[in-house]
C-alpha cells in the first residue's frame, strides 16, 4: 500500500515522503478543525430570534423551519465536516495538490449578517444563491476563467498577496491565543499581563513559548517541526487550564434526522418577490448576490494558490501546474453544490492551507490524511473543539512569518509598484478580506499606470477586473 500510496502521488519525485506528508496534513486538520464549529455558529446569526438579550443560543427554540435551534447547530456542523472532506479528498486525488477546503468564514459572515441580516433572505433562500454560485463557479472553472484572472493580476500584487496573507493569519492567531485584544481607542492593543492565574496572560505566554519553539526545531531541521510544537502546546495546555470545553453533542439526536437542513434550498423564494423589493428588483439582487459569492469563492481559493507558489515551486512545470490549479477550482465548485444540498454555504480552498506546505507537504497525500480527519471530526466533535487556542495560534503565526519572506521580491524603491503592493498587502488584514486588498491594490495599480501614460502596459483583463471591483463597490 505505501508503494502505491507513493506511486499514485508521485511523493518522491515531489521531493517529499509518506512521513512528511502525514505530518502536513496533520498540522492542516489541527490549524482548520476550529473552522468547522466556527462557521456553524455564525451562520446561527442568521437565526437572530434563537438568541437571548444575553446573546446565547435558546437551544430549544424552534425555529422558522421547523427545527429546534441546537438541532440546526448539529446539522451545520456534520454539512461543515462533510463538504470538507469532500472538497478535500476530490483536491487530492484528482488536482494532487496540498490543498485542504472548508465552508467560508468570510462567505458565512456575508451569508448571514448582509444576505439574511440586511437584505433579509432566508437561509433556504441563501443557500439557493449558494448552489447556483456553485454551478457558476464550476463552469467558469471548466472554461478556464480562472487561469485568464491569475494572468490579470500583476506579480507584484500577486508578492503582496502571499505576505498580506500571511499578516492575515499570523493576526488571526494572535487574536485566538488573545496575544492582541480588543481597544476602543485603537481598535486592538497588546495583551495586558495580569498574572499566572489570568487567561489570556497564560495563552499569549504558551503560544509565544511555543513559536520559539517550533522556530528551534525548524532551525535543527527536525522533520514535523510545527506538528511537534503544537502538539507540546497542546498537552501543556491541559494543567493550565487553557482548553475550551466541547459545547457541540452530535449524537444528542437520532441519526434518521441527523442532516435536516438537507435539500431545503428555496429557488421559488430567491428570485419572486421579496420584502420591500420589487420583482425586476428583487432579481437583480439576487444576480448581484450570486455574483458577490463567485468573486469571494474565486479569490478566496486564487489566493491561497498564489500564497503557496513560491513555497510548491509552481513555476517550474507551468501546464501540469495550471491544470492542477484548474481542477482544485472544479473540487471547489463540486463542494459547493453539494454542501448548499446538505445546508452549509460556501465551500473554499482555506487559507491556512499554507499550514501544509510549511509543514513540507507537496502532493494530493497531505489532503486525504486531512479530509479524514474531517470526517472523524464528526465522531469527535467535543474533544476536536477543546483544542487550545494557543496550539492553533502558534501554526497561524509561523505560517504568517514564513510566508512574509515573499515581500522581498516586492521593488519597494519604486512607488508605481509599491503602492499597490503596500495597499493589498495592509488591507487584507486591516479589513478581514483578501478580496478588499486585491481590489483596492488592482484599483490603484491601475489608476497609477493609466495617469502616468502606461496605459498600454495594462493588460485588459486587469482593466476588467478593475472594473468589477469598483461596480462592487458601488453595489454592495
């Protein structure tokens, strides 16, 4: 099996082995698994009445569908560990990359405060746009559109990205192990050292400790480096009382209605007429909401393959790479599709799958140990979430360091393209979105080069793209 294994995904001539790529696709399921129980609890947002003055969830609410709220929370979360496997285990075995996907934190957040919160949606009707987001996503996959958009975006946005990106997560984990925390003056602060018996003093201090060392194994060249760490982490964790206690029973229900959001998706609903909106109306933003779940799905995925790039060495066999990165785009359509069945939104490749190749995986192997573990996530649903915020932390803010090492290539001597870089690489994590900085950074590098006469240089799908980002701006 393990001749097959490694003839199959051509570990060897990945320069990787079997052990590697074990490791990296542990270190990916311990970095991501919180993602899975966060996604379900936002999305609970979109069900506001299920929740006291207090801001907790009236477990035995019955909601408009007919389902207590606890038992909508434990549909969510099998649909988020299912359609993650799914997407993962189709990356891998048919793109052969170390990609891990999952339901969207940042599409969940839309979904449920501007889709169902602002312009009023159900979350039937939310998961109608959803799926039809997905049959677009996977045409415009097939067609190649994604390729012509990787071409649109100039290379030093694309530098800029991978180090926004890894700013990003690395403030993630800070703000998980509450290494910073929140300021009404400055929006965030360094945490304040209250002493041994405080929480977060405990987990910044664990998760610093951590980082150094992980950094020392790294330097010794120890195989599982961040693995190695985050497990130290997390047995440490244990006596200090820094682990979260399991919230979500999924066996609290019979199995026969263990999926009861499946294929509830409401088409008739999306496009009649809705609350205050006339039906021309209505339907137009309705196309617009499907637009706005193609774009963040794109990007989101276009951002992790540009982030990993200069870490998987895509440059060297471009055609094979690119069919690759064509198929991780369908696995991720495919997702889609079949999680809006099961309830759950939109499906993307994580960000964090940069996890995986720091870690040292470079083949489809790393998912499938991933998506696996996705699947027991399910069956180990209250030991996965007490997973110290500490331990991910510190595989988010190694991440993000090795990441920045790509600012380099970035000509900072040169305002024409540090300008750009400098605002898509600030405002992915200034603003939560790596569609905000890839769009503020295309709009200015394409402004700077038209009013300085280097129009021509621009190529048109940059102008394109540039025209969609200032028409969503405009409209959402």
């Amino acid at each position: 099996m393990k001749t097959a294994i490694e003839k199959y995904f051509k570990i060897k001539e990945n320069n990787s082995s079997l052990q590697t790529e074990i490791f990296s696709g542990l270190t990916a399921f311990f970095t991501m698994v919180y993602l899975l129980f966060l996604v379900p609890n936002t999305l609970m947002g979109a069900f506001p009445e299920a929740f006291d003055e207090t801001g907790e969830l009236i477990g035995s609410f019955i909601l408009h569908n007919g389902l207590m709220a606890d038992e909508m929370l434990v549909s969510l979360t099998i649909a988020a560990c299912i359609a993650a496997a799914i997407g993962t285990l189709i990356t891998a075995f048919r793109a052969k990359i170390p990609f891990a996907q999952g339901p969207s934190l940042a599409v969940a957040t839309f979904i449920t405060y501007t889709v169902c919160g602002q312009l009023g949606y159900s979350y039937e009707e939310a998961l109608a746009a959803v799926f039809i987001s997905g049959i677009v996503f996977f045409i415009f996959s097939v067609l190649g559109i994604e390729h012509r958009i990787r071409k649109a975006i100039p290379h030093n946005i694309k530098y800029a990205v991978t180090a926004g990106i890894g700013l990003f997560i690395a403030f993630m984990g800070m703000q998980k192990c509450h290494m910073v925390v929140a300021d009404s003056h400055h929006l965030v602060k360094f945490v304040e050292f209250a002493g041994f018996n405080d929480y977060n003093t405990m987990s910044t201090i664990l998760c610093i400790a951590g980082l150094i060392l992980i950094a020392v194994l790294h330097y010794k060249h120890i195989h599982g480096a961040i693995l190695i760490g985050k497990i130290i982490v997390i047995i440490a964790a244990i006596p200090l009382g820094l682990f979260h206690h399991g919230e979500i029973n999924l066996f609290k229900y019979n199995f026969g209605a263990i999926l009861p959001t499946a294929f509830k998706m409401d088409f008739g609903g999306l496009f009649t007429h809705h609350g205050d909106y006339g039906l021309v109306s209505g339907v137009i933003t309705t196309i617009i909401i499907i637009a706005t779940l193609c774009v963040m799905d794109v990007f989101e995925t276009m951002g992790t393959v540009i982030a990993t790039d200069h870490i998987l060495d895509h440059k060297v066999h471009h055609d094979e790479t690119s069919d690759k990165i064509k198929k991780t785009f369908e696995a991720d359509a495919i997702a889609t599709v079949i999680g809006s069945t099961m309830g759950i939104t939109t499906v993307s490749t994580y960000i964090e799958s940069t996890a995986m190749a720091v870690e040292g995986g470079r083949t489809g192997f790393s998912g499938v140990v991933t998506s696996v573990l996705f699947i027991l996530a399910i069956f180990i649903a209250p030991f996965a979430s007490v997973i110290p915020s500490a331990a991910t932390a510190t595989t988010l803010i190694i991440t993000g360091v090795f990441m920045m090492a790509v600012v380099k290539e970035v000509n900072f001597k040169d305002v024409e393209e540090a300008l750009p870089a400098f605002f898509t690489m600030a405002f992915i994590p200034f603003t939560y979105s790596l569609v905000n900085g890839i769009a503020l950074g295309l709009v200015t590098h394409t402004a700077i080069s038209v009013f300085s006469g280097k129009w021509k240089q621009v190529r048109l799908g940059t102008y394109l793209l540039t025209a969609l980002f200032v028409i969503q701006f405009l409209l959402i």
